[in-house]
C-alpha cells in the first residue's frame, strides 16, 4: 500500500489500475467510483493499523473491456504495470505507470468512433482573441486556428473535441464564454508560455522555425499547439512520430456553422431516431478515413470558387470514368483504417492481426 499510495500521489485525479499478479486493483475512493461505474463487487479487505480499505479489481485480460467503460463515463485512467518479474526478486516488485488514458489521448479502438475523429483541442486566449489547436493522435491530424471568440464557438462545434486543455488561469473564462457542454481539464499556468511551446514544436518537428507550416505569425496558436505536444508527454505518449506536420486552418477559408445551425440542418444527426442526417444519405464511402473526411467536408463548407471547383472536377472525373472509380473502389475496400493502423505502429500498440491488415493494405 506504500508503493500504492506514492504512485497514487502523482496521479491524484485519476482512477488508478495497479496491477497485482493477474488482476488490475483499485482502492480506496478510486474503487468506489471504479465498482459503480463498472459495475463489479466492492469488497474490502486488511490494511495494517489503517483497519480496512475498499477494493475492486478485475482480471488483466478484460482491460480491453473495462477500460473504455470508465473513460466514456468521464474518467482518466492511469494503468500501472510491473514492470519485472516477481519471480527474480524477493523485495516487492517494481511498479510504474506506463500510459495515463483522457478522452482526448483514446488510442484504443474500442473507444474510438471509426466514423468521427477524436479531436484533444488545446486553447489559449484573452478577451477578444484566442488560438486553438486540435490534434487527433490516433491519425496523426495536427491543426491550428487563431481568431475571436464567436469563430472558436463554431469551430468546437463542428469539430466536437473529445477533451479540451488550456491553463488554469482560463478555465473560468472559458466555462463562462463557452458552457460547460465540453470535457475540460485544466494543467499548469507555465506550460502555456510562448518559448516553451515553440521550443516544444521545433523539437517535436525538428525545424529551425515553423515557416515552413505557415503559422511562424500565429502566437496563440502555437502556444496552445505546443501545450498539446506538452500533455501527450505528461500522459505517457512518447511515441508520436506520426505527427508529422501541422496546418492552419483559416477562418475565411471556410463557412463556421454554429451548433443550432448543424442541429436545425440535421447535417451530423437525424433530429427524430427515424429520420436520416444528411451525412447518413450522402455517405457512401469506401473506408473509414472517407466518412471522416466527408463529415469535415459537410460541417466546414468551403468558400473560394476555385477549390469548390476542383473538388467538383474530382467528383465529375470519378462519376463519368467510370472503369477508373471501379478500380479505386475494389482497391480502397481491402485497404480498412490505414490511417489509424498506420498511426498504431509509430505508438508501438499494433498487434499481429494489424499488422497482416498493414501489409494487405500496403
């Protein structure tokens, strides 16, 4: 319970699963909240001079299973492995955390949504301006945007993050200027500092300066960007060589349509259980990377002519050669989820079975 409660302490507002032989564990307030939300039995068991303390566990191969339970109930979840082997010491066997678990950092695909990104927004701002950015580990997606406070609204309702970061000293202002219909959690004040987070994508990039992305200008933007590389850290995510680049995405580039307007229109959901939104009748897309890019495409309308255009010719091509979009269609049907398969490998978290779809699709 010692080596527990130290680890415990770094980890205070998760849930944590410590794993003892061929159980994962929880204790004490952290097994309340895990018997209730997974529903299995709270016992309790001897802790010294302490009297008792409440437990709840569940055997290590079901963690696929419960796992994603307690994240979507609104929990982050640090998993602390043995890291050794009990039988090679006599002494209590060496504990850490391997991976801190938030609803923006899912990588599992239980918890993902094959039709949706899933989207860690970063924000950073003042009274009449802020940057965002949004990074979706689980496909290697990095943006930004920098703008006023009405663009941001219509930004996090078309993109719908998962989970939203910013600092301390923004939570208030940001729960009063945007509800509290989003998952926030708040870290650090000095993390969001503008050398810091520069530094932290130079490094992450390995570039001398962020021209070459475009957004070298966007200040807010890059401190929230680089608040983001920060927290994937912080949670135990190192492997992240998939994120590759980052792009701006600009506020007259597109029309930002508001909450009423994507409700009103039933574009993402159908407003009764029978009805049909319009991304269900116009979806009729081969892979899982096409549903996510049309649902982009029908939330985020383009303005310039010349890109509507180009994507019409693209659609025309397709629609009128027809032994051309046969062939893309027979060849996209083998190729499953590349871009979250992909992702897998640089994580390090593909198993065997993605690796066989890996060279099928390749």
């Amino acid at each position: 319970m010692g080596q527990y409660n130290k680890i415990k302490s770094k980890y205070p507002d998760a849930i944590l699963f410590f794993r003892v032989g061929d159980f994962y564990e929880t204790f004490a307030q952290d097994a309340v909240v895990t018997s209730k939300v997974l529903g299995i039995v709270l016992t309790k068991r001897a802790n010294g001079a302490a009297t008792h303390i409440e437990l709840a566990g569940f055997p290590y191969h079901a963690l696929d299973a419960y796992l994603p339970k307690m994240v979507r109930a609104g929990y982050r979840v640090a998993i602390c492995e043995q890291l050794e082997d009990p039988k090679m010491t006599k002494m209590i066997v060496k504990r850490g955390v391997t991976e801190l678990i938030t609803p923006g950092v899912a990588t599992n695909d239980k918890m993902l949504d094959t039709r949706s990104n899933n989207y860690l927004a970063s924000y950073f701002g003042d009274k009449t301006s802020a940057g965002m950015s949004f990074l979706d580990i689980s496909t290697g997606e990095f943006f930004v945007a920098q703008g006023s406070a009405e663009h941001f609204e219509k930004l996090l309702h078309s993109l719908q993050p998962a989970e939203i970061i910013l600092s301390k000293q923004h939570q208030k202002q940001f729960k009063e200027r945007y509800g509290n219909k989003f998952y926030v959690y708040a870290i650090d004040d000095w993390i969001y500092t503008e050398d810091y987070t520069r530094e932290k994508l130079l490094t992450h990039f390995g570039t001398v300066n962020l021209k070459g992305f475009g957004i070298d200008d966007m200040h807010q933007a890059i401190i929230a960007a680089g608040a983001s590389i920060h927290y994937l850290s912080d949670t135990e995510h190192n492997n992240i060589g998939h994120i590759t680049g980052i792009s701006r995405l600009a506020e007259d580039a597109y029309v930002w349509l508001d909450r009423f307007t994507i409700r009103n229109l039933e574009l993402i959901h159908a407003s009764s259980e029978d009805g049909s939104s319009l991304l269900k009748i116009l979806d009729h897309t081969i892979t899982p990377m096409g549903t996510r890019l049309l649902k982009k495409y029908i939330v985020m309308p383009l303005k310039d002519k010349l890109a509507i255009d180009a994507r019409l010719s693209m659609v025309e091509e397709l629609i009128l050669n027809t032994a051309i979009s046969t062939t893309i269609t027979n060849a996209l049907k083998q190729i499953g989820d590349l871009e979250r398969v992909v992702s897998k490998v640089s994580l390090q978290k593909i198993n065997p079975r993605e690796v066989l779809q890996l060279n099928r699709a390749l």
